[in-house]
C-alpha cells in the first residue's frame, strides 16, 4: 500500500460524512434515523468544531434541519443534511422552498424500503420522489447514485461544486445497502472551509448583513406578481435544461459488444455488475449501463445502445421507477423489462441474469 | 384656505423644523397592513432599534407566512423569507453559521404558535442565540380571518362563525408563557403598540432583546399583542378598545421572564 | 483470487467486528475487500450476518446468495446457509448449541469448539477470534503481519493492550479447527 495515500475501510455513511468535513462543508443539520443514523453519530465524534470548524447540530426533526440548512444556504455557507426515506417525506416542504429561493445545499438519502414506515432494508423506490419532484412547484435537483462506498466519499466534493456551479439542490441518492457496507475509501487533503470574505465575494447575493456598498439582499421564494413569477420559473427551467446538457454522468461496463442491457444504479447496479460476469462466463454478450446522475437522466446514451441491443432489463429494488424513464430514451426501439425485488429484499446476481436469460434469451431460442 | 395661512410648506419643511423622520432603514415600498393594523408600528420599531444600534450591517431577519410575509419588500435589511413556521429553524441555520450577526424572527401567531410550535419550542429549549418578535393578534389575517391558536374563547373568525368552542376547538394557547419556563429563554416579554406610551416600552423591550443577543444571553422573545380590525370586522378603533377589553386580560402585558 | 464469504449467528457473538478485522487485515494486504452487514433490529441480540469478500480484482456485487465459505454460528443460520455454499466449498461451524448438524456432502465442513475453548481461556470475548484462527488455517489468505495491522486499525486505540490477547486467540483456533468427521 502507498504510504502517501490515506485509506481507510469505512462504511458508507461514515465515508460520506468525512467527505463533507473534507469537501470544506460548514454544517450539518440532521435527525437519526436508520439506516443512516452513522452520519450524525461519526460527526459527533469527530469535534468538527475542533477539526474544521464545521457546526453539527442535531434537530428535532427532519423538518426543522431542512429549514436550518435553508438558513445556512442563504448565507452562502456549505450545507449539509441527510436522513432516509420518511425523513425526506417531511424534507420536501423544505426541498420545494430551497429550490424556489434557489439555495444550493447537498443532501443524502439512504433509501429504505417504504410506504409508511416501511422497512429499515435497503430499497429504490424513493426514485420518482427524487428525480421527479416530491415537494410542490415545477423543480428538479440533481441526482447522484453512489455505487460504492467510494462514490459516498467522492459525490460529497462533487455535489457542493454542482451546488454552487447551478445554485441548485444536490441529492445523493444512496440505499441501506450503500450506506451500511463497508470498503476501501481513499480519502483526499482537507479543502478549506471559505472565510465570510471569500464567500461574499464569490456569492453576492447571500444575507450576511446589508452593507452599505450594495442593495440589501433578500432570499425568498415568494413573487406574488403572476408576469414576473412565469418569468422566474422560466429561469429555474433554463437552468435544469443547462444541467441536463451538461452534466449527465454514466458508467458503461462491458457495453461495447453487448446484445444484451442491464440499466441499473446504485446498490443494484453493483448486483448487476456481478451478473455480467455471471452472463459473460456463460457465453452471453451483457453489457451494463450504470446510472451515476439520475437527474440528469442519460437518455441519449440509452438511446444509442437501444439501437445496439436486442433486449434490455432494468434492475431496480421498486415496482418498476426509473424504467419509466429507460422507456422515454429507448422510445421503442428495442424491447424494455423490469425485474425488482420489494420489501428490503437484495436481488442475487444469479437471479438477475436468470431473469435475463428468461426473458430475452430463451424465448428467442423458441421464437 | 390655504392661501390664508400666515406660512408656507416651504418655510416649513426646513431642517431646523425636523422633529421626526422616517428611519433609512425602511424601504421606501408603501407597507401592504391594513390601515390600523400594529405591523407598520412594529416594523419600525425595530428598525428604528437597529438603526440607532449601528446594527445593519450585521442583521439578517427571517420573515414568515402570514401578514408579514413580505417584511423584506419593508425592511432595509438582509432577509430570508422563510416556510410558514419554520424561521426558528432558518434562524438557527443563520445564526449557528454566523454567529457574529444579530438574527431576528418576525411571525405572527399562527405561524408561531400553530405550524411551527415544534420549531418554536425547540429553538427556545436550545437557547439559541436569537431574538423572536411574536405578534399575536388572535387571528389569521392574511388567508382572512381564520382561527388561530391564540384566538380567545367565544371569539368570532371565519372558522368559528359561532365564537369559538373551547369544548371541541381547543383553548387558545399561551406560547409566550409556555417558552418562558424553558431554561434557554433569557427574556421573555408581552407589549403593545396601541398607544404611545406602549410603543415606548415596546421600544425598550426591543432594545434590551438585542442587547442580551449582543451579549450571548440565549433566546429572547418579545411578544407584541396587536389588532386586526380586519380580521375582526371592527375600525380601528374598535379594535383596539376590543384589544384592551379582551386580549389584554388574556394576554397581560408586562415582563414575563427578566434576567435575574 | 476471490473469497466471497458468509459470517453468521447470534448478535453479541461478534459476528460483525470479526468480518470487519478480516476486511481490514485484508486491506492492509493489498487486496480489494468488503464487508456488508445485516443490520438493524437484528443487531440487538437477534441473528447477526456479515459477507466479506476478499478478491484481487475490482468487487463487483458485495450482495451474494452463493459462497465460497459460511461460517455459522448458531442453528438458524445453519438452516439459512448451509445451502447457499458453492459445491466444493467451506464450511465452519461451532457444534455448541447445534442441534441438526450439515448433511452437504460435496463440501467441505470443519467443526472448532470456539464457545468451549473462549470459556477455558476466561474470555468470552476472543470467541470470534478463535473462529477467525481456524477459517485462516483452512484459508490462509491473510498472512499474520497483516492480521496484525488489521486489528490494530479496526481495534479502537484504547483497546490496543487486547491485540496480543486476539492474536493468541486466533492460534488457538488455527490449532483446535477440526474435520467434522472427527466429531463425534
């Protein structure tokens, strides 16, 4: 092992909270809840204050640390809060208000398993609150799906640039699985927090105090005005639409000379990832088209390879949430399956190439 | 009968003959309150506070849902406009992140002590280094009259047409009362501004509340019962008779919790 | 190589913290490693199980239903994964508190006495070590210079003056691993 390098086997909640303590974040908002109480609980224990002079404060509720993180966005600070899937539930009124006063803030969701209180299991069905909306008003947020634990550590530094780059929320879409796991972290130097100096030149328009060399400055998502509110929201759809040009992230694994698709994200993806290998030992030609942005969704790229492919299978753990979305790329061209499993439940490598093979591969061979 | 008067306007308006200007710390916005509603008075108050206190600079107030919902259009200062009941939470954000900068909250009853009475109580609990103006005027004002948490037993609103029903409505809920027993309160008062006198003392109140954020003290909180001749179907001079007969022996005025 | 391994029985028995020293022992050798536990309600005091893979090449899924090796602990997980070893695999269980031992014939099993022999040593808790000792004797994929650095990272500083204690632990278990067959 090089000794330069500072690795670490952390599990990935603890791995995306020393990310946000080395990306240079200000503070952290948050509420326990599994299965990502780990967050909060490896900040406590570092002293950030000590180390960083990052603030942690734990709320009474998910609601109240959406809204603490909103008054800190506002200030232009780096702010941080994640919880799992009914905690964002609540977020969402805070979501909608961060995106109407255009706040940047990064936030994890380590997905569980729902409706209701669900199970503590890991689970994608959070996808349609994710990249569709959740909270009311047209919006979006990006999306990141970590895969690995490295990803948890990595898409901290990435989510502030992106906040920052777009003044827009970034949501880290994680699962139980992500989340809890444990694997190799290669951690980077310390980013300085930035000073209020730094942050007023670079951000004009944060509230730190209305000084007397500019106009007073004023967060809200309020315009009572219908001409002016149109004009806004038309301004919120540009910017999506300059996000979804660039910023759309993918990983094609085996994909070159694969006639048949796995399109997975996240926890599944690495299930699938298991599968080709699984397939290609057996002689079949998958490929895997791994989602790391969700929104923005790569429908170009799943395009391309509907043209290449003879039949393609969505792997998530939901009744069938981002297929919708595969579908909308693929606009027909090619046959489109979804195989998830429910509950908290894990799908197997073996199982998922089974589905594969039964539902392209052997009705082929009797076609 | 102008053409009468011995003087002009503009032998007037001189600036020797200045007794009273409006602070720059107002917006030159026209405010959008009723006319006799006590926001306007509020506003100014603080302003006037923090003006006098050198303190623009370094306030950032968060506003509300409710009437006061576009404090900021009024308000030369930097604000956050915050999710009805939650500006103790943005306030906390702001404050914990910029500890240095003197962090109000503006908000009327229902947001206060209704939506966002986890908020509320919570932020007072933690003594969180921030000051609340609670203006309570037994009503929702700006959805038109509706009942509020702090709307008085047997009392009229367009969601208790036949006056209030403490049976199957609840009683009205003394908030203010409530977070004073809380050990991160540091102040606690109740004022009006229906008369001089009490625009004076709720000056004060003012006045001491910022003193106490400046010096770390913890939560304070300053409750100002006002009208709402709208809401309330009343002139404005009804409504503060009204104010006086009614939410004042509710709701009495004086110190509530003072530093030892 | 890749060993893709179950870990499985009661919570308090130390099910997890000994995937986690493998994983970290097999970090500190180079290799790609990850540890996925079960977790929640099940950590307090219900069935415990952690997959641990240890490969030198980049891990694919660190969700598995087939191993390489199970090491199971209690009858539960007896009944849960003595039919999720590839053929050709490794089973290692303690007999204490089994009541229908494995009936695979196209695996390997081995027995080590771990409960009894942690109670003889006076230490409860160097249980999980001694089964660590003998999946490492049957498996020697770590070697112990580098078991060494994994319990010294994944042991908290505080607790380093109980290395020496694990290290002795896990050559009880490299010494007392045993075929089944031998049980009787």
């Amino acid at each position: 092992m090089s000794a330069t390098k500072d690795i670490r086997l952390m599990k990935g909640n603890e791995a995306f909270a020393e990310g946000i303590i080395r990306a240079g974040c200000d503070g952290y908002f948050g509420y326990p809840i599994t299965p990502q109480s780990e967050v909060l609980e490896y900040l406590s224990i570092q002293k950030t204050k000590e180390r960083t002079g990052m603030v942690v404060l734990q709320a009474e509720s998910e609601i109240a640390s959406i809204h603490m993180v909103y008054g800190g966005a506002g200030c232009g600070k780096r702010v941080v809060t994640s919880s799992s899937s009914p905690g964002i539930s609540l977020m969402q009124e805070g979501f909608s208000y961060l995106a109407g006063a255009e706040l940047p803030c990064l936030l994890m969701n380590v997905v569980r398993g729902g409706p209701g209180l669900g199970t503590i299991q890991p689970s994608q069905s959070d996808y349609f609150q994710a990249v569709k909306g959740g909270g009311h008003g047209d919006y979006k947020m990006i999306v990141l799906a970590p895969a690995s634990v490295q990803e948890m550590y990595d898409f901290t530094k990435l989510g502030f640039d992106l906040a920052f780059k777009y003044r827009t929320q970034v949501m880290i879409l994680s699962d139980g699985a992500i989340g809890q796991m444990m694997e190799k972290v290669e951690l980077d130097e310390q980013i300085p927090r930035l000073t209020d100096e730094e942050i007023i030149k670079k951000y004009p328009w944060v509230t730190t105090g209305k000084t007397s060399d500019r106009e007073r400055n004023y967060i809200t998502s309020l315009d009572l005005n219908p001409a002016r509110h149109e004009i806004l929201n038309r301004k919120f759809q540009a910017k999506f639409k300059k996000i979804e040009q660039n910023e759309v992230r993918f990983e094609r694994i085996d994909c070159d000379d694969a006639e048949y698709l796995f399109v997975a994200y996240g926890s599944s993806a690495r299930v699938c990832e298991k599968a080709v290998q699984l397939g290609r030992a057996k002689g079949i030609k998958i490929g895997l088209l791994r989602l790391i942005t969700l929104f923005p969704f790569p429908y170009d790229e799943v395009a391309r390879l509907a043209k290449q492919v003879e039949g393609i299978l969505t792997i998530e753990m939901s009744a069938g949430q981002m297929i919708e979305d595969v579908r909308l790329g693929v606009n027909g061209a090619v046959q489109v399956e979804h195989f998830g499993r429910l509950g908290g439940i894990m799908p197997a490598p073996e199982e998922v190439l089974n589905v594969m093979e039964e539902k392209f591969i052997k009705t082929k061979v009797y076609a | 009968m102008l053409e009468t008067l011995p003087i002009t306007k503009e032998e007037i308006c001189k600036p020797e003959n200045l007794v009273y200007s409006r602070t720059h710390l107002m917006t030159d916005a026209a405010l959008s309150y009723c006319p006799g509603c006590g926001h306007g008075t509020i506003h100014r108050m603080i302003m006037e506070v923090i003006d006098e206190m050198n303190l623009q600079a370094d306030t950032i107030g968060v506003a509300p849902v409710g009437c006061s919902v576009l404090a900021y259009e009024f308000l030369n200062i930097d604000m956050q406009q915050a999710a009805h009941g939650r500006a103790p939470a943005v306030a906390t954000g702001i404050k914990r992140l910029m500890p240095n900068k003197f962090v109000f909250t503006y908000q009327g009853d229902g947001d206060l002590a209704a939506i966002g009475t986890a908020e509320t109580i919570h932020a007072c609990n933690r003594g969180e280094n921030i000051t609340i103006f609670y203006v309570n005027n037994g009503i929702y004002g700006m959805t038109g009259g509706q009942m509020a948490p702090t709307t008085l037993p047997q009392m009229k609103t367009a969601t208790s047409p036949f006056g209030r029903n403490v049976e199957t409505m609840g009683y009205p809920l003394k908030i203010t009362e409530l977070i004073a027993m809380l050990p991160g309160t540091y102040f606690v008062t109740r004022q009006s501004v229906h008369t001089a006198a009490n625009v004076r003392k709720t000056k004060k109140a003012i006045q001491k509340a910022i003193e106490y954020q400046k010096l770390n003290k913890g939560l304070s909180f300053v409750e100002i019962v006002s009208n709402c001749n709208s809401g309330w179907k009343m002139t404005p001079v009804e409504a503060n008779k009204w104010m006086e007969e009614n939410m004042f022996p509710f709701y009495p005025l004086g110190d509530i919790k003072v530093p030892k | 190589m890749t060993e893709e391994i179950i870990i499985a029985g009661f919570g308090g028995q130390g099910i997890l913290s000994m995937g986690k020293i493998l994983a970290y022992a097999g970090m500190m050798q180079d290799k790609e490693v990850s540890w996925f536990p079960s977790y929640g309600p099940e950590m307090r005091g219900g069935t415990a199980n952690v997959i641990v893979i240890i490969s030198d090449e980049r891990i694919s899924s660190p969700i598995l239903n087939q191993f390489d090796t199970a090491i199971i602990l209690n009858q539960q997980s007896m009944d849960k994964f003595e039919d999720t070893i590839k053929k050709g695999g490794l089973l290692i269980y303690d007999p204490n508190g089994i009541t229908r031992h494995p009936v695979r014939t196209d695996i390997d099993i081995y027995t080590i006495d771990a409960a009894y022999e942690s109670s003889r040593m006076k230490s409860s808790k160097v249980f999980n070590m001694i089964v660590l000792g003998g999946f490492l004797k049957l498996k020697p994929l770590i070697d112990p210079e580098h078991m060494h650095l994994g319990l010294e990272k994944s042991l908290p500083s505080r607790h380093h003056n109980l290395i020496v204690e694990n290290e002795k632990a896990i050559e009880k278990g490299k010494e007392i691993i045993m075929p089944k067959y031998l049980l009787n």
